[in-house]
C-alpha cells in the first residue's frame, strides 16, 4: 500500500515537471521571446509579424536565427543605436545561401571582403525559411556587427526595406577549432598581414605613398596613388 503511495507520487511529480519543462520550451520558442534575446527588448511599439527560423548545434553551441519583421523607420534607428551596427555595401542571395560584406574601388582595382551564411534550416534542407523572400526586394539598406576571435565568429546582420516597412534579422554564431583563424592568427589580422605586405612592395617600386592625413586619402587604407 505504501509502495502504492510512493509510486503515485512520483507519477505525479514526474508529470508536473514533464509540464513545466514543456511550458518553458514552448514560452522559449514564441517568436517575442527570441526577438527579445537577440534583436532589442523590449520589443519596439511599431514591431508587428515576427516570424522565426532556428539552425542548433547543440553539442558545438552554434546557432543560426532568422528574423523577419515589420517596423518603422523610427524603430529601426533603436536597434541600430542599441549596438555598434555599421553599413555595409554589398549583399547577395542566391539558393539560400547570404553573401555580405563591402565591396570597392579605388585607384588600383576593385576589392572586396565578404563571407557567406548557409541560412537552410537543416543541413538536409535545400532552401532557407519560405518567408525568407530578399530576392522580392528592389532596394534595402543592409547593416552588419561582427565578432571575430580564434575559435569564434559571431555575427548580426540587419536588412531593411524602408518602402515596405520590413526588416530581417540574422543572429549567427560558429565555434570550433581553425574558425576565424589562419595561419595562427584571426582572420582579420591575416588580412592586414596581408595588404601591409603590398603597400610596402607598392612603396619600394614608387607608386604608392601613405597620406594618412590627406583629407582625399581611400577612407579604408589611408592611403592613395600618387598622380
């Protein structure tokens, strides 16, 4: 009888934990609530229609988030301001695959610096959210905040059409070991290794010269072709 009470118990105290455990899953997967994580909380007046589509590695702690919204241009200046967002110039969408990044011109050619985000919901998936529709839009303003550090690179990336009101939001993180390195150093210092290397091979033969403090100076390396 004992026994019988015992059993009972813990029946029911299984059950209520089973309940609350889905009741947190369910209050975690609600569209606010990741908005509110990763985008801006609270949840800016004008913001209507979010919807949300997750990538998870568990075991590596990876993620990938894409949101879409509607918001006003007003609401859009708080989420900008609430972190260092800078503008970026160059964006592609093809097969569900995002390539982001700035690409320019000066003197010597054209350059660019961009990467791309896989935004398939699964790796067995073949397109990304059917919601995801950047190819519809005519013109965007695109935005982006970068981390990168050896064994980890993080991003956020905000897309906005002002004529339609509406934004996407992506949140991607990756980690592992050779993630945001090369050769022993980050990304970004290969790359600064790399075009100090020309500027000087460029200064050696005479045609490059630094003018940092030329106001008409390329605003990305300091420096200009001598006329």
């Amino acid at each position: 009888m004992r026994k019988s009470k015992y059993y009972t118990l813990l029946l029911l105290v299984s059950v209520v934990i089973c309940i609350t455990v889905v009741g947190v899953l369910i209050v975690k997967l609600l569209p606010s609530v990741l908005f509110q994580k990763v985008v801006l909380n609270p949840i800016p007046v004008s913001v209507r229609n979010i919807r949300v589509s997750r990538s998870v590695s568990i075991l590596f702690k990876n993620h990938t988030y894409v949101l879409r919204f509607n918001v006003s241009k007003a609401d859009l200046a708080l989420i900008l301001g609430s972190r260092e967002f800078k503008e970026i110039s160059y964006v592609k969408y093809n097969n569900g695959t995002l390539d982001y990044g700035d690409r320019w011109s000066n003197a010597r050619g054209s350059f660019s610096k961009t990467r791309g985000l896989d935004l398939r919901e699964t790796w067995w998936s073949k397109c990304p959210p059917r919601w995801f529709r950047l190819g519809d839009w005519k013109s965007f303003k695109a935005y982006m905040l970068e981390k990168e550090e050896i064994g980890y690179y993080g991003v956020h990336l905000l897309l906005y059409n002002e004529e339609q009101g509406e934004s996407y939001f992506i949140d991607h993180e990756i980690r592992g070991t050779g993630i945001g390195q090369k050769g022993g150093r980050t990304w970004e210092e290969w790359q600064r290794k790399l075009e100090e290397n020309r500027l000087r091979e460029l200064r050696e033969k005479g045609i490059y010269e630094d003018l940092s403090n030329d106001p008409n100076q390329n605003r990305r390396t300091g420096e200009k072709v001598i006329q």
